[in-house]
C-alpha cells in the first residue's frame, strides 16, 4: 500500500496510470492479428527476396569468386583450357581493386591477365624502349594482340580496360611507349611502386589464413570452453544470484587488475632492451605485429587504457552499491523465472539458427549477383566505321557485313558487365539483398525478443507460482507471436532496418569524401553519422518495449511503442534506477566470461603454458585465434546473457504495471514476490524522499 501511496503523480502528457482489472490474468489469449498490412508486405517482400535469388543463381557463375578470372572472363589455372598452365592473376593497377564497386561486381576496374608467374623486376619506359630484351620479357604480361604501336594523343591504341593516359612516374617518356603493352605494364610497373601497402596487407592476409588452418580446431575448443562457461554461470546464477553477482563483480575487478600487473611487468622487462624505446609513430605500420609487443610504448598503453577501465568500474560501483542492491534482487526474481521456463536458455540456439539461414542466403544471393555479369564484345577499328563500339560476338563476326564495310575492324572483348535489362538493374537486385537482409535478421531478432516476453510475462502474472504458469510457455509464447503479430514484427523491423540502411549508405557517402577537400561535407556528414546513430539505438529500445507490450497485449506496434514510452516515462526515476543497473551488472558477466576464456587463451596460444607448450600450433600471429575466441565468447555469452536481460525488461514492465493496477489489499494484491516487494518499497521511498 505504501508503495502505490508514495509513488510520484504521473504526468497527464504521458497517459494516465493502468487500472485494476480483476479479469487481467496475463498475457491475453483471446487476440486478434495485428498490422495485416505489413504482415502481407512482408510476405510479398519474402517472395520477391527468393524470385531475385533465383534469378540470381540462374545467372550468376560462383567460380569467379573461387577461380581466379581475368579481364575476358577466362578461369586461370582451369584443366583443358589454353590458361591451364597460367594459374595467377596478375593486376595492372591493383590499387584499384580498393574501389567499393569490387565488392559488388566481385572485378577490380583495371586489367587482368592470367600468367605463369608474377613478375620479378621493374623498368621504366626508356628502357622498354631502349632494351628490346626487356621487352621480350614483359610480353608475356601483355594483353593478347598487343603489336608494336606508337603513342598516339596521349593514349595507349588497344588499351581496351581504359582510355585514359598512362600515367607513370617517368613523364618525359610517356611519348616513347614504343608499344602497347609496354605501356599497359609500365603503368602497372610504376603502380606497384605505389601499391607496398596493399602486397605487404595481402601477405598479412595470407599469414592469417595460415594460422585459422593450424588453430581452427583449437578455436573451436575454446569457443566450447566459452560456451560451457557461460552456462554454468547462468546455472549457478539460478540457484546462487546474489553471491554470483558479487563473486562477479570482484572477479572483473581482479581480471581487469592482473592485465594492469602484465602489462606493468612486460614494460619494465623490456626497460634497457635495444630498440625497445622506439615510438609507434616511429615504427610505422608493420606486417609482424609482434613487433610491436617489443616496445615499451605498446604495454604502457596497453596499462593506461585497462587503468582507465578500473577507474571507471570501480567509481561506478562505489557511487551505485545502493542501487546494485535493488538490480540483485531483479536478478534474483530473474534467476527464478528462468528456472521456471529453462526452455529459454535454449531459445537462443533456435534465434542463431535462423541467423545463420538468413546470412548464409544473403551472401550466397550476393555472390551470384557479383558474379552474373558476362564478357561483352565491342567493334573496334582505326578508320570510320558505323559499326565502331557497337556490341558484337566473336563466333560470329567473321560471317557479318561488318568486315566487308569495315575491313580493319576486330570484335575484341570491351568490358565485363552486361547490357541486358537484369543486368541494368544488377545494382537495384544487390540494394534489395541487403536491405532484405537487414530487414529478415531484424525481423528473426524481434521474434525471439516477442516470445521471450511472452513466456516471462507468463511467470510474472501467475499469482500462485509455478502452480498458475501455462504449460510450455516458449512454444505458447511463439506460436502466439507468428499466428497473430507477424505484422507487427515485421513492421517494428522494418522501421530499424530503414535506419540501418541509411546508415550504411552514410559510411558509403564517407569512404566516398575521403579524399575531398569540402570540410563542410565531411562535417555535414559526421553529423547525420551521428544522428542516425542516436536514432537507431533510440528505435531498439523502444521496439524491445513495444515488443512487451505485444506479448502481453496483443496490440498494434504503435499502440504498443506508445503504451511501452508513456510507462516508462511515468517512471522514468526507476528506470534510470534499476533498469540500466542490471544491464551494467550483466554486461559485466559477459565481460568476466570473456576475459577468462581470453586469459586462457592468450597463454595458451603464445606458449607461456610450459606443460602445454609443444601442443600450441605455431602461428604467424599468435593474437589471430585469441581475437577470434575473444570475439566468439563473447557472441555465445551475449546470447546466453540476452535471455536474462530479456527476462529483466519484461519484469522491469511487468512490476511498473503492477504498481499500478493493484495496491497491495486483499482486494488487489501485488503479483511480484514478497522478497522483490520488500527490496522495491525501499526504493520506492528512497524515491519519493528524493523527490519531496
């Protein structure tokens, strides 16, 4: 009673307060399909999104992505074809291939051509000319046809990929490209010069598939490790939450404080060592990155950053202990509705596999787009001709008018694309995948989030615990979410993903203005980032809300977003209360999971464990496999963590609307438990105190 008394008035503007039902049981079974219209887009979206991967695998050719392709379209190295003996590509200007259309069309925009070996030595143009052994040699990465020609305007006569000048660091000499493909691979001579970073990052590239093919069982070992980590600590959480908690909270502290102490001894070892008070802007970029672990700069700020962290955990935790209190005992009423419903730790696996169907169709959809495009043909010729630049086939130019109207005109390969109408809108098909896919992977995540509510709203609203909770509340919980919110997810999801996909578009836009010089842009565009940014972490919170919402209710997305908003907002003090701090308590488990699985990993892998020493791979980059355990752990522990976190917001939404529907009376009794009522009265008048 007095908790309900000494709650703050709610604002008008926020909606008025719930009242008693005494009917209200719950989750409403008695419900109706929400948002037809988008369930019906959505399924229309679905249907175009397989019609443009059929269309996709009809065309596209996955071997380019797999087989090495030069400019023509000819698979290098391919058994019983003429390049069988020529299995390497080689790039005129690799620089190039950085361009984001790569990504797209799956081509580097410069010339490529299927050789015996790379080559071995660089000339200028002057000695092409002089040198005719030179030449002889440099033939063999010339295109086919290529014949002596004199530099005519400034161009190179069948530089086919491009019209543009060959630029070189030799200008005086460009005039004396003798022929064309001296020209051709001079220009790829000089970019090579040019082009270090990009050799030296395909080296690093190649030493790291090197090491996932010695380490990726060991990877898969310690993501197991990760996995059976994480649910003995959910297990032990069940039964042991406020002890867990606090075991938790000291061992990130100590974590966090044994990094501080090995990055505090690596530096003073390393104190007098040659070369150990080398700068990183000194060293520059290397390729061996355990280069860097030799110089004291790289471990002291290492020890600065992990300091930093300390600082920051330890403050928040002395400024918020009051608090923590009341975030425990979330846990704890969290803890047994999970126990309650353990068939949620498992809905996870069920929320991935969906993911993992959803990525996998949208990159092989992806890859055959990027690789459906075709060898087109054009007509070239020295004199006028009607004919010149229009498309042509090679297999039947000889038998056309062309030649005889023509006689110097060749039907020589122009450029890889396509000229039909899919391939004029191969763009707007590749635009549709990804936008399909941000739009389906949000769509499985609102689901799972929706049946997660659903279930622990269950739990929550059974006055008589667990004797009034349903029978098999996950699968009630789903079957409830896909028979009658379809829509409603989809339309929750698609609003987020238009924001994605926006996003996306504005890191495009970014790349893009690199290199330009309006400040204003780049400012202009920094801004929206950042906005957009904001509004996308905005529209989560309030779809994970709305969801509730639906679960419970069974209403419309927007009546549910507006209904979840203004509830909280009449208890915004609670929020930033006890919502955020169980989040922070949370994030914190994942972050203790994570830095023990790394811990083990790091000494394993860079062999400081002498029992285990000469079982540990041999690695190029020993921080290869670490980062990736490092990365996985904490993917596997955010999914067992986000079962948790789901149940907190439920009951967090739950508690609010039980404050306000009943009173604690016989006539209108509280449905959270004695021990959650005990903890949140207390806070509730430390509320109303600070706010008097």
């Amino acid at each position: 009673m007095e908790l309900n008394e000494k709650n703050p008035t709610p604002d008008s503007k926020y909606g008025e307060a719930r009242k008693f039902d005494p009917t209200f049981k719950g989750p409403i079974h008695n419900r109706g399909c929400t948002d037809v219209f988008c369930c019906i887009l959505f399924i229309l979206a679905i249907l175009g999104y397989f019609a443009v991967g059929i269309l996709a695998w009809s065309q596209g050719d996955p071997r380019k992505v797999i087989y090495p392709t030069d400019s023509r379209g000819q698979f290098c190295g391919q058994a019983g074809t003429p390049l069988e003996k020529k299995p390497l590509l080689f790039y005129f200007n690799i620089l190039k291939c950085a361009s984001p259309l790569t990504l797209l069309e799956f081509q580097c925009p410069t010339t490529q051509l299927c050789v015996e070996s790379c080559p071995t030595k660089h000339m200028t143009l002057l000695k092409a000319y002089l040198n005719k052994g030179e030449q002889e040699y440099y033939k063999q990465f010339c295109k086919e046809g290529s014949a002596p020609e004199i530099l005519r305007d400034g161009l190179c006569p069948s530089m086919l990929m491009s019209s543009k000048p060959c630029k070189s660091s030799h200008e005086p000499w460009r005039a004396l490209c003798v022929c064309v493909c001296v020209c051709v691979c001079v220009c790829g001579a000089c970019a090579h010069t040019k082009s270090n970073v990009v050799v030296e990052a395909r080296q690093v590239a190649m030493r790291i598939f090197e090491d996932y093919t010695v380490s990726w069982y060991w990877i898969l070992i310690g993501l197991v490790i990760a996995m059976v980590v994480s649910l003995i600590f959910i297990v032990l959480l069940r039964y042991l939450a406020g002890i867990m908690i606090w075991i938790m909270i000291v061992m990130v502290i100590l974590v966090i404080g044994y990094g501080i102490f090995h990055c505090a001894m690596e530096y003073r070892n390393l104190k007098g060592e040659p070369g150990s008070d080398v700068t990183i802007r000194d060293l520059g970029l290397q390729t061996d990155f355990s280069v860097y672990l030799q110089i004291r700069q790289t471990w002291l700020a290492f020890m600065i950053i992990l300091s930093i962290v300390e600082v920051v955990v330890i403050l928040l935790l002395i400024f918020l202990r009051k608090r923590v209190l009341i975030a425990i005992a979330l846990i704890k009423e969290a803890s047994r509705a999970v126990g309650h419903v353990m068939s949620s730790l498992l809905y996870p696996l069920l929320t991935f596999a969906l993911l993992a169907l959803v990525i996998a169709y949208w990159a092989i959809t992806a890859v055959f787009l990027s690789t459906s495009n075709e060898q087109v043909y054009k007509v070239f010729n020295t004199t006028e001709c009607e004919y010149s630049r229009d498309t042509c086939k090679p297999e039947t130019f000889n038998t056309t008018n062309i030649t005889a109207q023509c006689p110097d005109a060749e039907c020589l390969f122009a450029f890889y694309g396509g000229e039909t109408y899919y391939h004029k809108y191969l763009i707007m098909f590749q635009f549709y995948n990804v936008f399909l896919f941000f739009w389906c992977a949000n769509f499985v995540t609102a689901l799972g989030q929706v049946t997660l509510a659903g279930a622990f709203a269950s739990y929550y609203w059974a006055f008589k615990k667990p004797d009034d909770i349903p029978a098999n509340p996950i699968c009630s919980s789903l079957g409830r979410a896909l028979r009658y919110h379809t829509g409603s997810l989809a339309f929750g999801s698609l609003i987020l993903s238009l924001v994605q996909v926006i996003r996306v578009l504005l890191e495009y836009l970014d790349q893009k203005l690199k290199a330009a010089q309006n400040r204003f842009a780049k400012f202009l565009l920094s801004c929206l980032k950042c906005c957009f940014w904001c509004l996308e972490k905005f529209i989560k919170f309030l779809n994970r809300n709305a969801y509730i919402m639906v679960a419970i209710y069974g209403k419309s997305f927007c009546t549910s977003a507006r209904d979840a908003f203004f509830l909280l907002m009449r208890n915004i003090i609670r929020v930033a209360v006890l919502d955020k701090v169980t989040d922070f308590l949370l994030f914190l488990g994942k972050l203790l999971i994570v830095g023990i699985v790394g811990i083990c990993s790091f000494f394993f892998f860079s062999g400081r464990i002498k029992a285990v020493e000469q079982t540990a791979p041999s690695l190029n980059y020993y921080w290869v496999p670490i980062l990736t355990v490092v990365v996985g752990s904490y993917l596997i522990a955010h999914g067992f963590f986000s079962v948790y976190a789901m149940c907190v917001d439920t009951l967090f939404l739950c508690f609010l609307e039980d404050l306000e529907r009943n009173d604690g009376t016989a006539e209108r009794p509280y449905f959270m438990s004695q021990n959650l009522l005990t903890i949140l009265k207390k806070s509730n008048e430390d509320q109303a105190k600070t706010v008097d």
